[in-house]
C-alpha cells in the first residue's frame, strides 16, 4: 500500500480519530449546555421572555441528547451474540437517530407553539439587561464547545468543509454535536435579536418571533440530523479512500490477478465488513487458494484496522460477465484521482 503523505493520516487513522474525538466533543458540549440551561431558566425566571424560554428548553434538549450519545456508545461496545453476530456497532446509529427526535419533538415543536403563543398574547419582557447577560454568557459556552468539536473533526475531515464532513462521517456524534453547537449559537443570536427588539419597541411580539424562528432553524436542524442518521443504520458503504486502499491492498500480492467487485458495509463507525470476488490463477490448487486468500486478509486488516470481517470470494475472471454499472464493480474501477 502507498505510503500516506508526509504530515498526513490514512483513512484507517482518520477512523479511529474521529471516533475518539467525537466522545470528548460529547463530553465538552454536555458540560457546557448543563451550565447554560441553568442560566437560562434563571433568566427566563427573571424575565418572562419567550425567547429565553425556547433557549432554555433547547439547552436542556441538547444535554439529554448528548447523554443519548454517550449511552448509544457504551452500548455499542457490547461483545457479539448468538442473535447478534456482527456485533451492536449501529446502536451508535439508533441513538443518533432519537436525537434527531427529541430536537424536533422538544425543542422545535416547543419553540414554536410558545412563539405562536406569544405573537398572539404578547407580554412584556422584564430585566431585558438580565438576558442580554445570560445570552452574551451563552454565547461564550457555546463558542467554547464549538471550538472543541471543530478541533476534533479536523484530524478526520482534512481539506474538506464542514458540511462536506457532516454527511460522510461514518461516527454520530461529531456531526450531531457540530449541528447543535451551530444551531444553539444562531439561536442565542435570533433569541438576542427578539429580546432587544422587544426592549426598544416595547412589542411582545418581537420576542415571540425570536422563539418562532428559534423553533424553525431546530426543526430544520432535526430535519438534517435524521437523513443523515438514517442513511447510516441503512448501510453506508466505506468512504471512496478506504475503499481504495482495500484494493491496492488486494492487488499487491501475487495471488490475485485483478478485483471483479468489492462490496463494503459499516457494521458501525468502528466496524467493516469486507466482501470481494477476486479473480485467481486457473491452476491454482486449493491448498494455495487458502493461503493466498489468508494473506489477502492480513494485507486487508493493516490497511485498513476496522476491516473486521472480511469474506474473499475466489473465482475466474469473465470479461464478457463484468457489469460496469454494478456499484461493486464501479468500486473496483474508481479513478484513483476522483
């Protein structure tokens, strides 16, 4: 296999890093949104306004999302069974999923009911100076843990965007924390807005529609959230890098003439499965067969650690049987360079 490039990890590397990055993100956005859901609701106290009510219960419904996370990945660590034979990697997967449920049920659906509620019954917000405090003080906690789980997904997403890391992580809980760190802070922005424009006018409604929109950017957050999760308890194949290397490691050794396709699934963030139909010599005997195979499967695993179960089909390669519109042929064929 190639070596990676100076200063640069593989993609195996890049697995592994993102996995261990994505528990201290959770931890580093737990602890944050405890503290800021607790001033919230003592400003909301203060105050009366909508806007810090919705910011509240949206805090809160980030900490018990983030503790949905951290039990999803201790539950994922449970040794295999007789029913589950591949292991519980996707559990990772279901919990990201009820996030995306509880951000659209206890935060969006909330935020927009008290918003509606507002705009037609608007009240006066009391100690605005109160929540312009607690919001400038959100705004620091939240920047904070930002910066953490920013800091964590670089090791994995290279030169790629955020957005472009977002929907081709293998692991949950980075995106799930970089969405709501990035959803909590345009809140405290629309919450902030609703609350001075409320103060000036002397208009109730301002600061419901701070809560409305507050509502709509979660729900639209969820939204998000919960394509991507379900894409992954689905089946997502490796990433194109990972896949590549399954191949160059396949090719480098005497034993296999050429790929006829390879298929891949992430049994969990953690977790391939790897099953290839490679083309092999026609007088090869069986007892050489075996060993060829085993050998393709030790090249596997140190290139790519987290192919944990690998089945390598041999066979005789037919030109005229090769369907280029198959995705396990295409996988094979993939331009380097793409």
């Amino acid at each position: 296999m190639p070596a990676d490039p100076p200063g640069g990890a593989g993609p195996a590397d890049r697995a592994k890093a993102q996995s261990r990055g994505g528990g201290r993100a959770v931890l580093a956005a737990l602890g944050a949104n405890l503290g800021i859901a607790a001033t919230k609701f003592l400003a909301f106290a203060i105050t009366g306004s909508a806007s810090m009510l919705a910011e509240s219960v949206h805090s809160l419904a980030d900490c018990g999302n983030q503790v949905l996370l951290l039990v999803g990945r201790r539950r994922s660590q449970r040794a295999e069974t007789e029913q589950h034979q591949f292991g519980f990697g996707t559990e990772r997967y279901f919990y990201g999923f009820i996030v995306a449920v509880v951000l659209f049920t206890v935060g969006a659906l909330f935020s927009v009911y008290e918003g509606v509620h507002r705009i037609a019954h608007p009240e006066r917000v009391d100690s605005p100076v109160v929540a312009f405090a607690v919001l400038g003080v959100a705004i620091v906690l939240e920047s904070f843990s930002l910066r953490t789980a920013i800091a964590a997904s670089n090791p994995t997403r290279g030169q790629h965007g955020l957005g472009h890391f977002i929907r081709h992580a293998k692991a949950p809980e980075l995106p799930t924390v970089l969405l709501e760190d990035m959803a909590a802070l345009a809140g405290l922005v629309f919450a902030l807005t609703g609350v001075a424009l409320s103060a000036i006018t002397h208009r109730g409604e301002w600061d419901g529609a701070g809560s409305l929109a507050i509502g709509c950017l979660l729900g639209v957050v969820a939204v998000i959230l919960a394509i991507e999760m379900k894409s992954l308890l689905i089946g997502e194949s490796a990433s194109a890098e990972v896949e590549r290397a399954i191949v160059t490691a396949l090719e480098d050794g005497p034993e296999v003439q050429r790929i006829i396709h390879l298929r891949t699934l992430h049994l969990g963030p953690d977790a391939l499965l790897v099953a290839a139909k490679i083309a092999i010599r026609g007088e090869a005997t069986g007892g050489s067969i075996a060993s060829g195979i085993d050998a393709a499967e030790r090249r596997i695993r140190a290139a790519v650690p987290i192919a944990k179960t690998i089945y390598l089909e041999p066979d005789l390669y037919r030109e005229a049987g090769a369907d280029e519109d198959d995705p396990a042929v295409r996988a094979v064929l993939r331009d380097p360079d793409e």
